[in-house]
C-alpha cells in the first residue's frame, strides 16, 4: 500500500508507516513528496495539495497527522460539522477530500484518507506507550512549549534531538508497542485506532 503523507517531519512519518502497517497488517511504502515540512500551518497549507496528489500519482491514499499542541477544543467524536479550533476538524476541512474522491478512479481502489492528532504531541503516544508515569496529565502536558521541551527530554534524553535520535527513540517503540492498551490510556489515539480498524 502507497502513501502520501502530510506530517511535520521525516520521523513523524516513519513512526505512523509503522503504525498503519501494523493495524492493517500490509507493507505501507511512503510516497516520496518534496514538500518541505513544518508545523499547524505549513500541514493547512499542504493538506489540499497532497490529498490531490494521491489521487493524481494512483496512490491508496494520504495521511494527515499534526500534534495538538494545546489547541483547544480538542477532537471530540460529538464533533459532526468542522469545529473551529478543534485541529482534527479543521485539518478534515483543510484537506478538501471531497474534491479528490469524487474524482473517477478507473481500476483503483478507493481512496483512503486518515486523519490523527495526538494530544498533545507524538511524544505523548509514544511516551504512554512506553509506560511513562505522567501522574494523571498526559493530555494536559505539552500545551505551552515548555511542556512540550519536557515531553522530548523525557523521549530523547534531549530536548533538540538530531534525526537519529528520534528515529532511534521512536521506530522500535513503533513496532512493538501494544497498540490495545495504549488505546485505553489515550482518547486520542483510541480515535486514530479505531479509525484504521
């Protein structure tokens, strides 16, 4: 299954690879865009874009995943229309998905588009994951940079990590990680999980 994905970084990018590989039990391959990657609005901009090129290159689809970073409301299933402020549904909005899968395509599957926002970030999940005590606050830390400093020192050992770091940190946690209970723990991910199944 081919890819296209709108993330902030290259690890970002691996580690969900490896999740939905995972859940859906199929190699997942990443298309390889040239898009330079960023935070909240460089993903706004890019989400229309790279939802259009899966369709365009006959990809299986795309995926959307940004870290919450203390926006607030945070993704509610109650959530029906676009609720402003709520990055989830306005990651939906941005993304236009409408438009590409209205689009025929001829001898391909559909398309499937898969949208995640961990609360508060990445660091989070995988944090939780690997069985870190957050004392009853893994949602509510990481929603001021200083939170978010602690999350990565607490992950990497670092708050500034270089690529390997973070790759080393990450992928093995990625693959091995029980993804049922990190579910239970985290609302988030629970969304993004049941999502995929």
């Amino acid at each position: 299954m081919k890819l296209a994905f709108c993330v902030e970084d290259d690890t970002d990018e691996e580690v969900f690879r490896i999740l939905l590989s995972r859940v859906w039990k199929t190699e997942v391959v990443a298309e390889d865009l040239r898009f330079r990657r960023g935070g909240w609005t460089k993903a706004l901009q890019l989400a229309p874009i790279i939802a259009k090129v899966a369709h365009q290159r006959g990809l299986d689809g795309a995926v959307f995943a940004i870290d919450n970073d203390g926006a607030t409301p945070t993704h509610l299933p109650s959530h029906q229309d676009a609720v402003p402020g709520c990055r989830l549904c306005e990651l939906r909005t941005a993304a236009r998905i409408q438009e590409p899968l209205s689009w025929p395509r001829p001898d391909l599957p559909p398309l499937r588009y898969v949208f995640a926002v961990p609360v508060q970030t990445i660091e989070t999940w995988l944090l939780l994951a690997r069985g870190h005590d957050f004392k009853g606050q893994a949602e509510s830390l990481g929603r001021d940079p200083n939170g978010r400093a602690k999350l990565k020192k607490w992950l990497y050992g670092m708050e500034h990590p270089d690529r390997d770091t973070m790759r080393s940190a990450t992928l093995p946690l990625a693959e091995a990680f029980d993804l049922e209970a990190l579910a239970k723990v985290s609302p988030s991910f629970a969304a993004f999980l049941s999502q995929l199944q």
